[in-house]
C-alpha cells in the first residue's frame, strides 16, 4: 500500500516539475521514487498485514505485493532506458507523469477487491497509454494507435462495465469476496444473467490482454506508439492486466469455471495459432513483437485454464510476467537503440554481431528466452506452464503450443541470423548510451540469472 | 567430486578459450581438451572397481521445490561415451589447425561448450538436468553452423534448429508426464532417473505407448531415423568440418544413448507394443540412407547419408533390448565416432587440396600420395566393418540382436554391409585410383597435424578391431543391470 502510495505521489511530482522548474533532477527523483516504493513494498512483503483499505475497496495481499514488485522492477528499468529518448523532449515531464499515473493504475489492477476498483484501476491505467500512444504528434501512424487504442479500449469498457452490472444485479454486491460466496451458497439456482455478466468481463479483459480473437488492435497499437512506450504497454501493462485476470477468474469466479473455461480454450488456441502463424510473415519487428506477447498472453491464459488454484499457478503466473517483462525489456532496449533513425524492419539489426556485439549478445539471450530455450527465465516460465497443463483435461492444448512455439522460433531467430550473419548496409558502430546499455546487460544477465537459479522466484508462494 | 569436474571442466575451459586472443586460442583449447581427456581416463580409473551401479555420484539440489536436483553419475554405459567425447574433441580441435577460422577464440570456445553439455547429457541422472543439457548442447553448434557454415546456412542451421528443439520439447512433455505421474509412486513429485523409471513402469500400456512416441520423437530426430531425418544431410554438409564431426561423431550418440540409457527402462510396455515399429522406421532408414549414398557425387554428402544408415542400425540394435543388440550398439556408437569423424576430415583433406569433393573430379590420388592412400583405407574398411576393424564387431552384434527380435527384420538390416562396402568402395576407387585428372595436379603431402589425427584413427580403428573386449568390458555390467531392470 505504501509503495503504490508513492508512486500515485511520484506521479504529482512529476507534474509540478515544470512549474517548479526541477525538471532536470526529475529523473533522479522518480528513479529514487521508485526504489523508494519496491523497498516499502518488500518491507510489507516481509511484514505482512493485509488490512483492507478504503471500505474493502483495496486490499494488498502477498499475491497484490508480489506482482506490485514485478511491476516496479521493470518500471524502474524502463526509466533507465527511457530517458535517453526523453532527455530533449519539450514534452518529457507530461510524459513521465502520465506513465507514472499509468503505474499506478496498474498496480492498483494487482489489489483490487471490489469491482469498482477494478474498473477504476483499468481507467486510470488505460487513459495515460492512451495519450502516449498517439504522443508522437507528426507521426501518423502513432495518431492511428493512439486512436485505434482509445476506440478499442472504451468498448472493452462498455463490456467491462456491462458485465459488472450483470453481475451486481444477481449477487447485489461489487466485492470479491461477497461474489465468491453467492456462487458457493447458491450453487445450480444462479440465474443466468449473471453467467453473461461473467462472460462480458471475460470479453473485456481478453481484449485488455489482447487475446486472439480481440487482438485486432494489438499489432497496428505496438507499431504506431514510439517504441519505448510499446515496451511499457508490453510490460508494466501486461503483468498488471494479467494479475487482474487471475485475481478475477481464479479467485472469484473459481467457481462458475465451466462456464468460463471452455470460452477460454478457444481463446487460448486461437491466440497460439494466430499469433506465431501471422508473426512469422511480419517485416516489422514491433509488430512481431506485438503478436509474440499475443503468444505469451495465451501461455499465461493456460496457467488460468489450468485452475489448479494452488500456489504453482500464482507462482507460474507471476513467473511467466517476471521472465517476460525482463526479456522485452531487454528487446525493446536494444530495438530502441538500433532504430532510432532508421525504420522497423528486421534489416536494421543486419551486422549488429560486428557493429556492436555486447548489443548483439543481450539481444540473443533476450530471443532465446522469449523462445523459451533453456537455461533462460523464459524457458523455465514455459516448464511451469506445462506442468501446470499437464495435470487437465487439456492436454491436446500442450501439443498445440509445442508447434506452435517451434513456429515461434523462427521469428526470434529470424533476429539472431540478421545479427550475426547477413552483412551491413553501413558498418557504423551503434552507440547506445551507458545508462541504455547497462540497463540492456542487467536485465539480460538476469534472464540468465533466473534461467540458472529460477527457485528464488518459483518460491515465493509457500504459504 | 570427479564427475562435477568432468562438467565444470570444459566449462571454464571454454570461458578461458573465449578470453585468449589469435592463434594461442587454438592451441590452448586443444591443451584443455587433452585434460578433460586425462580426467576422464582417471574416471574410468576409478569406475573399474564397481561398473555395474552408478559410480562417483554427485547430487546436490537445484530446484529444491520442484523437486530437481543437481545428480550426475557415471555407469559403464556412460562412461564408454564420454570417453568417446573426450577423445574425440582434441582430435576435433586439431584436425581444424589447417583451417583458418575467424574470430578463433570463439569458435573453439563454442565447441569446449558443446562438449560440456554433451558430458552432461551422458551423465545425468535427473530427467530435468537430462533436458537442460540436452538442449544445451544444440545452441553452441547452432551458433558453430551459422557462423562457420557454408552456402545457405542460414536456412539451412535454422531448419536443423526448429526440428530438434521441436522433438525435445515433446520429450519435455513426455518428462514432465513422468514427473507428475511419479507423485503417486514416490510419495513426492521426483525428477530422479529411478523414480521416473518406476513412474513410467506403473502406467498402463495405453500411457506408456503415449509417453514412447513423445520421447522417441525426439531422440528419432537427433539420430536422425527415418523418416525425421530430412535436416541431416544438409546440415551435415552446410556445417564446417569440425561441426560436422562433433555432430556426427558425438551428438548423433545423444540419441541412442537417450534411447539406451533413459526410454528402454521407463516404457517396457510401450516398447513391447511400438518397439517393432520403431525396429522398422530405423531399419527403412539403414536401406534408405545406403541407397541414397550410393548415387550420391559429393563425398562429404555421402559420408551424411552413411551415417544416417549407420545410426539407424544402432537403433534398431537397442530396439531389440537384448544383450547381444545393446552391447553391439555400445560399440558401434564409439566405432561410427571415430569412423565419422575419420572420414569427416578425409572429406576436408581432399577438399582442402584439390578444392572439390566431387567423386567424379577426383581420382588417381593414391600415385600421388601413399600414405593418404593407406590411412584413408584403413579408415574405410572400419566404416565397411570389415573383421579387425572397429565397425565389425559392432555391426555383428547389431544384426545378432536384431535377429533374436526378428529374422526379417536382421535380413533387411544386413543388407546394410553389403551396401555399405558398395558406396564405400565405389567412392574410394572414384576419388583414390583410377586416371589422374588435373584439378589437382599438387595434391602434396599431408600436413602434420592432419597426419596426426588420422593415424590416431587408424590405430583406434585397428585397436578396437582386435580387441573389442578393451571396450566391451566397461559397458557390460552396467547393460546387464539395465536388462535386469527391464525383464
């Protein structure tokens, strides 16, 4: 609670940075800010009292605290790497302070216990992205993202909102709890508006996760929005998105999961097929990397279709985030770096094995952990999802994702052969900056650190 | 402590290989290989007490919540094939001293790596380790074929990598399978060999059948076997020499190994049920792959497609689960190494001093050069498994094993001699007798270094021929217990 506290704090920080012209320390500041909020957020990890806030409106448990830390680790990386991008922008404290709301709004998605905070949460979350998407002003394709998010964004509201409607009308109450044991206590005398509430909210948060057949905005968004914010949506947004779909499905609707779950199937195969299949015939990379996270969001779907319930699922889950906001940071790092005057395709990275090989090799190990080869965090990320699929009923699901994850590789390695085999249009070195570069070889010795010694993450939940 | 050593050796040596700078890289990584060499002769040392149970053991824990632990050993079976990857990796490294690599450090660093995880693989005793080395040793020799391949190495590296990472990742879930199933058998989840062995006997034919074809399949496609073997030929070739030979030499072995050490014990069932199957797929192959080489003009393309056939008759040979089929493959697993990685550099040799390897743009070289003439013979009489060579009493043994299983099935399967001395023969006349053509007119004598590797050939060849009971031994006890295991 403390930590999201400072970040809401950091967040009007930031904005009275011009007026009370600090904006040249302002980065320092919201850096410290944030390792300010994961110390406090540890410190409650390691303390835990678990009040409700607020009227049971907001709750941070060890669950909440745990995908909190995932979201500030990659926000304090993306600060780092941001700023290069950011240091001469008229613009930049606008910026900060509306990722910092963003923040905010995400970590709000990881704790919430009432249905209003959910919605709240989304908003407060979306309507900065929604601004950064289309903060390249001259640029068309940004205005195009900015409004294709907002369009596809406010309907998945409506949805979202129609659905807690539905629901509060059967159950009378918007909090998690109350919801949870309506469906217990009334089990076969539910009436059958409150399944298509539940369906809406499914609806709803499949397109916030950009789960095919909702993902239609996904690629055109991830290639319009500068780079660096895509690296935040791909995230700080997409952990947090998923902490609120487990919190929902996993927790609260546990136990109307044969409504649910066989929506759900489809959805997951369907993201699996669909994304690797058109991913492979992409020449810009954003957009690969855009239906790569469609990919990845269907392997976290399998943790929740899975349903075990049990703490290898919140550990697979917050597992597969850690190893997947690392890596793209990583990614998008280095793709930030490489296409700052060029454009998108998979050309810019020809000869980067010679024009910048420290580069090159973070690059490596961030596709191959995307690709889930040992002994990276992604490999690992994708072992606890099969084990976790392994225990269901779905088990045809795990030969779908094994092909479709050897498709998968050929575009992460289409990256890897640009690099260190076809030869250089110009053989420039690629100066990144250092702040860039050692965020870009932290977070890649990490991907290897948690591929080594994944049991200090995979851990956390033995209560 | 000493099995530890033999993986966090090579390990640090290629750490060390990638720091040295120039031309001292090669000599230091061939210096480092002959120690993880003189290690593994100490193993074998100490294993000559006791080979039938694991020896020098060492576990410690990984993953502790999941279950996996850090649990190496070496048994007999094992130990016949790290010596064969220890052995043959100097050889590797020097007979590369003749080609001039970029970036060297790199290169023979890359291959130091490949050779840990394959000492890993061969001496896990724990499914998950087994996976992790396993794939481990795919990505240095991606790298090795996509930097220092030839033509179309790109497309070609890549296809190799998609098929084998696609085979492994159904053997993970075949593993995984296992794992699960072995809570209900070991009282916790466990990645240990011999909880997973218990866990796959207590399923019922149906399972089993199911968990075969999951981890077949991927050792299938690392032999190759037909029909998964369409990525071999083509990276064989594309591959640099030294590539080729630690692919063929030593990385084919990872798969009938896998097939020998971990899926004969832990689906008795379903190998009773596919097993003839399997038998039939891998001899298809031997045929196949014979015929192919036959008509083939390239040589080093010959040599893949023979050692496609080659690999296929191993299988076939631990398919049969009898003695005499596992003790045959034993040997010809380290006869077909040191043949493979012979004829390997033969094919480089040639290529080296005339700048061809076509058969039909060869020939007369023996006038030219004796000594090459002899050591070539030498080393093709060993791939033909002529008597007193390595490759016959492996191949014998083989074909004996695969008739216990099927007369038929032997009958096909030894047509594989008569075939194999058809193509081996017909290229060693192509290439060494017959007229002189011009394209190479100063074939000159050999250097020392690649005089050095094939006379080491020879004699292992001519060694092992004689007395194949120097080899035999180590593996025997420990075969026994695996057949014990399974009856």
């Amino acid at each position: 609670m403390k930590g999201f506290l400072v970040i809401s704090l950091l967040g009007v920080i930031a904005m009275l940075a011009e007026v009370f012209k600090f904006k040249r320390i302002l980065m320092p500041v919201i850096v410290l800010g944030i390792l300010a909020a994961y110390a406090l957020n540890y410190m409650e990890w390691t303390h835990p009292f678990s009040i409700p806030y607020f009227d049971n409106m907001i709750s941070f448990d060890k669950i909440a605290l745990a995908f909190t830390g995932v979201i500030l680790i990659t926000a304090f990386f993306w600060f780092i790497l941001a700023h290069s991008s950011y240091e001469k922008d008229p613009h930049m404290v606008d910026h900060y302070a509306l990722v910092l709301f963003a923040i905010t709004g995400a970590i709000m998605l990881t704790a919430f216990t009432n249905m209003t905070t959910l919605f709240i949460g989304i908003e407060i979350m979306s309507i900065p992205l929604y601004v950064l998407a289309a903060s390249k002003k001259e640029n068309i394709q940004s205005n195009e993202a900015g409004f294709k998010y907002l369009i596809m964004g406010s309907f998945a509201s409506a949805f979202l909102l129609f659905g807690i409607a539905l629901i509060y009308g059967a159950t009378g109450s918007f909090d998690l709890k109350e919801i949870h044991t309506y469906i217990s206590t009334n089990a076969g005398n539910i009436p059958s508006f409150f399944y298509a509430g539940v369906v809406m909210m499914l609806i709803a948060m499949c397109f916030k996760i950009s789960a095919a057949p909702f993902h239609f905005w996904a690629p055109d968004v991830y290639q319009g929005a500068p780079t660096i914010i895509t690296a935040l949506m791909s995230t700080v947004v997409k952990t947090a998105a998923f902490a609120a779909f487990m919190r929902l499905f996993m927790i609260s609707f546990a136990g109307v999961s044969d409504v649910w779950s066989h929506i759900l199937v489809v959805a997951v195969a369907l993201s699996l097929v669909i994304s690797n299949l058109t991913a492979a015939v992409q020449s810009n990379v954003k957009r690969v990397l855009a239906y790569s996270s469609i990919s990845h969001a269907a392997f976290m779907l399998m943790v929740i279709l899975a349903n075990v319930r049990s703490n290898l699922s919140v550990n697979a889950i917050l597992f597969y985030s850690l190893a997947y906001s690392i890596g793209s940071i990583t990614a998008f790092g280095v793709l930030n770096s490489v296409t700052k005057y060029g454009k998108e395709s998979f050309d810019e990275f020809n000869g980067l094995g010679k024009r910048n090989p420290l580069l090159a090799v973070c690059m490596t190990i961030a596709m191959l952990s995307l690709a889930g080869i040992p002994i990276t965090a992604g490999f690992f990320a994708k072992y606890f999802v099969f084990t976790a699929m392994m225990t269901t009923s779905y088990k045809w699901l795990l030969i779908l994702a094994v092909l479709t994850s050897a498709v998968g590789v050929y575009y992460y390695f289409k990256v890897i052969i640009a690099m260190y085999f076809k030869p250089a249009e110009n053989h420039e070195a690629v100066k990144v900056e250092i702040a860039s570069t050692l965020v870009i070889v932290i977070t890649a010795l990490l991907t290897v650190a948690i591929g080594l010694v994944p049991g200090y993450v995979a851990e956390m939940f033995t209560f | 402590m000493l099995a530890g050593l033999l993986i966090v050796f090579p390990l640090l040596a290629a750490l060390l290989v990638f720091m040295a700078k120039g031309k001292g890289a090669r000599n230091l990584a061939l210096g480092l290989s002959v120690i993880q060499f003189a290690l593994s002769l100490v193993a074998l040392f100490q294993l000559k007490h006791n080979p039938g149970s694991h020896q020098l053991l060492l576990n410690c824990t990984w993953i502790k919540s999941l279950g996996i632990n850090f649990a190496v050993g070496i048994d007999g079976i094992s130990m016949l094939l790290i010596l064969l990857t220890t052995f043959l990796v100097p050889l590797i490294i020097l007979s590369s001293f003749k080609n001039d690599y970029e970036k060297e450090n790199i290169f023979y660093g890359l291959i130091l790596l490949m050779q840990m995880a394959l000492v890993g693989v061969f001496m896990a005793n724990d499914g998950f380790l087994f996976y992790v080395f396993w794939e481990l040793a795919l990505i240095p020799i991606y790298f090795i074929c996509l930097m220092w391949g030839g033509e179309h190495r790109a497309k070609i590296t890549f296809k190799f990598f998609v098929y084998t990472l696609f085979g492994s990742l159904f053997m993970l879930l075949g593993l995984i399978y296992l794992y699960n199933n072995s809570m209900s058998i070991a009282g916790t989840k466990s990645w240990a060999i011999q909880d997973l062995i218990n866990s796959g006997r207590s399923l019922g034919e149906h399972q089993q059948s199911a968990v075969f074809w999951l981890i077949f399949i991927a050792f299938a496609i690392k032999m190759p076997i037909f029909p998964f073997h369409t990525w071999q030929p083509d990276t064989y070739v594309t591959a640099p020499t030294q590539g080729t030979m630690m692919l063929s030499g030593i990385m084919a072995k990872m798969g009938t190994f896998g097939l020998l050490k971990w899926l004969l014990p832990i689906v008795p069932l379903g190998i009773e049920k596919w097993g003839g199957v399997a038998i039939g797929l891998s001899i298809t192959g031997v045929i196949y792959g014979s015929c192919i080489a036959i008509v083939q003009k390239d040589y080093k393309r010959l040599i893949a497609y023979s050692s496609f056939a080659h690999v296929g008759l191993i299988s076939a040979g631990i398919l049969s689960a009898t003695a005499q089929g596992l003790q045959g493959a034993m040997l010809q697993m380290v006869a077909h190494g040191i043949n493979a990685v012979g004829l390997f550099l033969i094919a480089d040799i040639l290529f080296r001093h005339t700048g061809t390897r076509e058969i039909e743009k060869l020939g007369g070289i023996r006038s030219m050069n004796g000594n090459f003439a002899v050591l070539f013979l030498i080393i093709m009489l060993g791939a033909v498994a002529l008597p007193l060579t390595n490759g016959f009493p492996g191949e014998f043994l083989l074909i004996n094993g695969v008739f216990q299983f099927s007369a038929m099935a032997a009958a096909f399967a030894g047509l594989s001699v008569i075939l194999g001395a058809v193509y081996m023969l017909r290229s060693y006349q192509g290439i060494m007798l017959g007229e002189r053509k011009d394209t190479h007119n100063a074939f000159g004598s050999l250097d020392g270094s690649d005089k050095a590797v094939l006379i080491i050939i020879c004699a292992a060849i001519v060694a092992f021929g004689v007395y194949p009971k120097a080899l035999t031994d180590i593996a025997e006890p420990a075969i026994k217990t695996l057949l014990e295991n399974i009856k």
